[in-house]
C-alpha cells in the first residue's frame, strides 16, 4: 500500500487551510485541519483547531476527547484531563482507544486518568 508522502501531507494541508480562509465555520474542514496539523507535528497549530472546532460544537464528544490529545501533547495536563472529563460527560466511551492513544502517554500515570478510565469500563 502506499503512503502519503511528506508533499502529499503538505498539499492537504494547504488546500484545507485555503477552504478554511474561504469558510471558518466549516466544522469539518476544522477538524480535519486539526488533525492534519497535528500528524504532521504543528501541535500548537492543532491545538488552536481544536479549539476553535471545541467552540463551534461544544456538545460533540470527538471534539472535547481531541482537545484533550492535542493538550496532552503541549503539556497542559489539568486542562487536558478537563477536556477528557466533558469528552466523556457528552459520550465519548472509547475505552480501548483512550488506553492506547498515543497522544495520552503524558497523562496515563496520572491518577485522574486512571480514575476515568475505571469510570468507562464495565461493571462486571
């Protein structure tokens, strides 16, 4: 299979980014931008869609727990764990993937973390 390429990568970067001077409120090409940024290591980039797509829907559980990566990447423990803790009050219950998400590393020691994680999973 191929993958994209470093150029690849960038020309998605600037289309969304064109699309996104056009129409700020697209909630997708938001979303996407924050995730494109962040994969190509613009965290800070990512963080501000992240935001900014946070604000735009503020009842959607992706956007929170995505927020919560991207705070979590810079560092920005408290408030990473804050977005998780709304990620999951809206719905996100992604068990499987909040343990293994990459993006979490920096918080998965943390007692809090470890207090959610046992807030998802089932009661046997």
């Amino acid at each position: 299979m191929l993958r994209p390429s470093k150029h690849d990568s960038q020309f998605e970067i600037q289309f969304f980014e064109a699309v996104h001077q056009r129409c700020p409120g697209y909630t997708e090409v938001v979303g996407l931008l924050g995730g494109l940024y962040t994969k190509a290591g613009r965290i800070v980039d990512g963080l501000r869609m992240d935001r900014k797509l946070v604000r735009l829907e503020p009842a959607n559980p992706t956007a929170h727990y995505n927020l919560a990566c991207s705070l979590a990447l810079c560092k920005k423990r408290p408030d990473a764990l804050r977005a998780l803790r709304t990620a999951i009050s809206l719905g996100y219950d992604d068990l499987d993937w909040m343990q293994q998400d990459p993006d979490l590393e920096g918080l998965k020691s943390n007692p809090e973390f470890q207090k959610l994680i046992h807030q998802l999973k089932p009661q046997s």
